[in-house]
C-alpha cells in the first residue's frame, strides 16, 4: 500500500514538475519575443532602438570613447600596425563605400542619414533628399550602401520601410537607387522590396559581382520571434541570399527562374540573418557571414542554388541555451567553410589583397560585435587559410577598444578601413607603422 502511494507521489510529483518545466520554458520564449525588438510596446511604452537592444542583450557596460589619436597595435605576422582614427561622432555607422573621388560614403542606422568623408574629414552635413527611413524599432533602420561598378553617381540603399500588414503597422526591407549629385539624391526610386513581413528586423548587405549583378542578402529568420521557417519559404525572400539585376529586375540566369520552386530573386535558401558579403580576390568565390543565435555563426561559401540548412542544421543553441538542430549538418544541406563557438556575432568581411600589408595577402577579416553575446568583446577577427584554402589561424584585433565592429573593407589604396557600431561610432584605418 505504502509502495502504490508512494507511487502515486512520484508521478503527481514528476506531472507537476514537467509542468512547472513547460511554464518557465513558454515564459522564456515569451521574454524572448518581447525583446527581440519587433514592434511591440514593451512594458507598455515604445522603447527607443538603444533601449530595446539593452533589453535583449542585458545590462551594458559603459562603452570606452572612440580614440581620437593614433595608436599601435601588434599582430602575430607584423610586429606593429597603426590604427589611424579618421572620424568619430558616427551614430551607430552600419556600411560605407568608396567612390572614385576619395568620397566614403557612410550609413547611420537610426538617425538614417548617409555621411561623407571628404579628403580625410567628416562632413557636418550629410547627403540631402535621402529616402524616408524607418528606425523606430530594435536593429531597423538604414543599412548597406553600395556604388555602381560602372557609374559612381548612381548609389544603392538598403532600408527598413514602415508597412501596413493586414491592418497593422509593420516592416519591409526595401532597396533604392538613386543619383548622387552635389551632395544630394535625386531620381530616388525604390526598384525592390522584399516579399513577406518583416516581423524579426532583418539585417540586409550589398554587394555587386564581377559580371555586374547585384547580391543583396534578407536575413530576420529568427527562432526566437517564431520565423527561423521563412529561411525555407519558397514565397518570401527573408531568410535567403538574392540575386538582381542593377534595376531591381530578376536576371534570367537565378537559379530559380524557370524552376518556380523559389522568387525568381532568390539565389541560395536556409541562411538565417546574413550580415556581410565578400568576394574571394584568387578563387572568384561568393562568401557571407552568418549569425547564429549563441555559437554556430557562420561564413559560408555561397552558389547558386544551394540550401545551407538553417534552422534544420546548425552548430547554434538557442538563446535559453537547447540546439537548434538536433544535428549540425545534413547531406542535403551545404556545410560552412567557417564556424564560431562561442559566437562572435561576424559582421562584414573582406579578403585582404593589397600591397601595403603583404603578410596579409589572402587572409579574410571579419567584424565582430560581441563574442559569445559578452558585452565590450567587439573585434577585428583575421583568419589565416594555407594554400589549400583550409583554416590554420586566427587571431583577434583591436580588442582594446570594446567596441563592436561592424564594417571592414579594404580602400581604393589598399588600407583596411573599419566601422565601429557604437553611439560615438568611428571610422578607421589600419596603415604599416613604418
């Protein structure tokens, strides 16, 4: 009799245990949801950006100033690098680019103005008539900015656009082409906007290929805000890298055209939130930084037509720490040439090919904004491959700043050039000491 009821308590106890389990784990994903910094009122008052990304990423330590002189770094090839501050005062810069005048055309993400940086100097005016910008939310706002290959007047943006959804106020990703004359746009147009609701904020990068067309990555598949699906969608473009022509138009030659299984734009799937594009200068490959949720970022080697797997297989964990996947990699999905455990959360990247840094010749360079989500652990990530292509080396920079790095591109004159993420944002750029 003893033994039956001590039975019974057993399971009254284990059901009662299970359950307090799945309440705390629903509370969990509910917390999650409410701060990934859609358009929800947290709290019952709209957050400002900053707020809503304190609310996710917790607690911030005061972040240092951005260095206004210059300073010296050392690195495991080249005893010493000057790191040379060329502006400060950048409010959260996201992108630049370099036009054929000396020009350096940066994005700030929330204010959504594009500055310019003129013969070594920033501007305290920016480029008027821009677009109308949406930035009210967590991570919205003004993002990529590129130049065209053949004509550099005609600029390209990536923004957050406000939308109605089915009544309700919501986002899009969007992309305008304009003419840059005199320091303002004219003939803005809107050539493409991205199929779906943005709900999760998706990150968007710009790249034009060597045959002129033009890669634009949609990210915001995210399990926490219940869209980690759209990477797999075949009726959206969130999730997926795309291919356009410099209209906006989808060229003839994607890989879905004719099949009518994806968006005629699309040209790879199953990536979750793509925040850099890089060309490789010897092998001519497409690469893309991806960010995982906490661990299993990503820097994938992209073709045509391929399935790299998210959230079906991912070295990630979710943020209340189970896998995402219960495998890392499948045979129908395509493995990443890179992986960060713990994560760095990689920004843009670059493959070194310059002259002024020989020792770097072919090495890649990743921006990171935050290692294993610990606030102040922002980077410059080198990553050394030997001449099979396979990684022998890494190695962190400018880690002294604690700042999150969020642009890396190598200059017209062979510099590299760095954006920092931060309210006081800088750009700089990394010359021989010598």
């Amino acid at each position: 009799m003893r033994r039956t009821q001590a039975i019974r308590n057993l399971r009254t106890g284990s059901l009662l245990l299970i359950m307090a389990v799945l309440l705390v784990q629903c509370q969990e994903e509910q917390v999650e949801s409410a701060t990934a910094g859609t358009l929800q009122e947290l709290g019952g008052t709209q957050q400002t950006p900053l707020e809503q990304e304190q609310a996710q990423e917790g607690e911030q330590p005061s972040v240092p100033p951005s260095p206004t002189e210059p300073f010296l770094i050392s690195t495991f090839e080249i005893d010493q690098v000057r790191v040379v501050p060329i502006a400060t005062g950048l409010a959260n810069p996201w992108g630049m680019a370099f036009r054929d005048n000396g020009d350096i055309l940066i994005t700030e993400r929330y204010t959504g103005r594009l500055r310019v940086v003129r013969d070594g100097k920033l501007l305290d005016s920016d480029i008027s008539d821009m677009p109308e910008v949406y930035s009210e939310v967590f991570r919205a706002g003004l993002m990529a900015v590129a130049i065209h290959p053949e004509d550099d007047q005609i600029i390209y943006l990536t923004r957050t656009k406000a939308i109605m959804h089915e009544g309700e106020p919501n986002q899009a990703v969007s992309l305008v082409r304009a003419r840059l004359v005199e320091d303002r746009l004219t003939d803005v147009q809107e050539i493409f906007v991205a199929k779906g609701v943005d709900s999760a904020i998706a990150a968007s990068a710009l790249l034009f290929t060597a045959d002129g067309k033009l890669m634009m990555s949609v990210g915001g598949a995210y399990m926490f805000a219940n869209t980690s699906e759209l990477a797999q969608d075949p009726a959206v473009h969130y999730g997926k890298l795309l291919r356009l022509n410099d209209d906006g138009s989808a060229p003839s030659d994607n890989p879905f055209v004719d099949s009518g299984e994806f968006l005629p734009e699309v040209y790879s799937v199953g990536h979750r939130n793509q925040l850099g594009l890089a060309i490789h200068p010897e092998t001519g490959e497409l690469w893309a930084s991806e960010n995982g949720p906490q661990g299993g970022d990503e820097a994938n080697i992209v073709q045509a037509g391929k399935n790299y797997g998210w959230p079906y297989a991912s070295y990630s964990r979710q943020y209340r720490g189970d896998w995402v996947s219960q495998t890392p990699w499948l045979a129908e999905y395509e493995s990443p040439a890179v992986v960060w455990w713990p994560s760095i959360a990689p920004a843009a990247l670059t493959f070194y090919s310059g002259e002024k840094f020989p020792e770097w010749q072919g090495n890649l360079f990743v921006g990171s904004m935050m290692e294993g989500r610990i606030p102040g652990t922002g980077h410059l990530e080198r990553i050394v491959f030997n001449s099979r292509g396979q990684e022998i080396r890494r190695e962190g920079l400018l880690k002294e700043l604690k700042h999150r790095v969020r642009d890396v591109q190598q200059g017209p004159d062979g510099y590299l050039y760095i954006l920092t993420d931060e309210e006081d944002g800088a750009l700089l750029r990394l010359e021989p000491s010598i």
